[in-house]
C-alpha cells in the first residue's frame, strides 16, 4: 500500500482474509481516533470510542465577574449542563454540595465550598436528551491579570469530593466540559 500525491490509497492486495482483517482494523483506528487529542490516542492506542452517554456545557456567568466577591476574593459562578446523548436513561448523583462531584484542569481554579457539616447524595436519572442545569462556584486562587482558559471535569457517580481526591479518581470516570475563557 502506498499513498500517492492526491492522498489516495493505491492498494495491491491477495485474496486472503489477513489482508482484509489488516484492513479493516487500519480503517477503524484511522477513523476512531480522528478528534482525539495525542493524548487520548496514547491511552487507547487502537483509537476505538471513547464517547461517554452525558456531554458537559459549561458557561461563566458574567455576573458574577462584576461583583466584589469576584474583585476581592476571586469568587465567581458557572452554569454547568450535564446532557444525556445516549438513547438510555442515565444516573448521576447531586449532592447537597454540588462541587463535590466536579474539578477543574487548572490548579489556580478551584471548586468552592467542598467542606460542609453534612453532604446527602441524591440520585437523578437523566432521559435521553434530557440535562440537569445548575450553577457552582469556583475560586480563582491566583492574583494574575489577562486571560485563562480552563475545564471542568464532572464524575457522574461521585463518591467523595473530586477536587481534593483527584489521586483516586479513576481517569475514564471524569467527563470534561468544553474549555471557557475567565478575564481578570
């Protein structure tokens, strides 16, 4: 097999079910891994789906970047969205203390409010296509000026607080939002 100069495919092949298994397996790994990052490809070298049954959206609330608890302590709100994309109901735990199923990939981000006297999971059952909508507060912890980006991770089944227990945290468990933009 060689590729020419109009990246197409010159292939010679026998008959033989070795070359069509070789084949195939090519086709599914080239076509699996496409929009995964280096990274997810290096953990799941045949590049098979790693697609999860929720998405995860979520937004600053601009808001709370105009308050004084923003200006003096870093305090600000995010609405998170957690969707269900699989064509079965799918089960997530709130807590009292939303946070404690989230983190963040950017250490001077931080969820805010993780110790309370008492913290009741509940279990929601999300339909397909159906989200749960609700807002958490995060903490920038560096004084820096400009921009950064940043993600929050979500798991599903949280049994304890995320952001403080990431050794734990199995990597597959945590569903990464889309990035966002906070100025300062």
């Amino acid at each position: 097999m060689k590729l020419n100069r109009n990246r197409t495919f010159n292939v010679t092949l026998k008959k033989s079910w070795k070359s069509v298994i070789w084949i195939s397996l090519f086709f599914v790994t080239v076509s699996s891994a496409y929009g995964q990052t280096q990274e997810e490809q290096n953990d799941n070298p045949l590049g098979t789906s790693l697609s999860p049954a929720l998405t995860i959206e979520i937004s600053i609330d601009q808001n709370s970047l105009k308050t004084d608890l923003y200006n003096k302590y870093g305090t600000f709100s995010v609405e998170t969205r957690v969707k269900n994309i699989s064509d079965i109901n799918q089960e997530i735990i709130v807590w009292t203390r939303y946070g404690w199923s989230w983190t963040s990939d950017l250490s001077d981000i931080s969820v805010e409010g993780l110790a309370v006297k008492k913290n009741n999971p509940t279990p929601v059952t999300l339909k397909p296509g159906q989200e749960y909508i609700r807002a958490i507060e995060l903490q920038n912890n560096h004084q820096w000026t400009g921009f950064v980006t940043f993600r929050l991770g979500f798991v599903p089944r949280a049994k304890f607080p995320i952001s403080t227990n990431m050794d734990k945290v199995k990597r597959e468990d945590i569903i990464w939002s889309n990035p966002v933009v906070l100025a300062r």
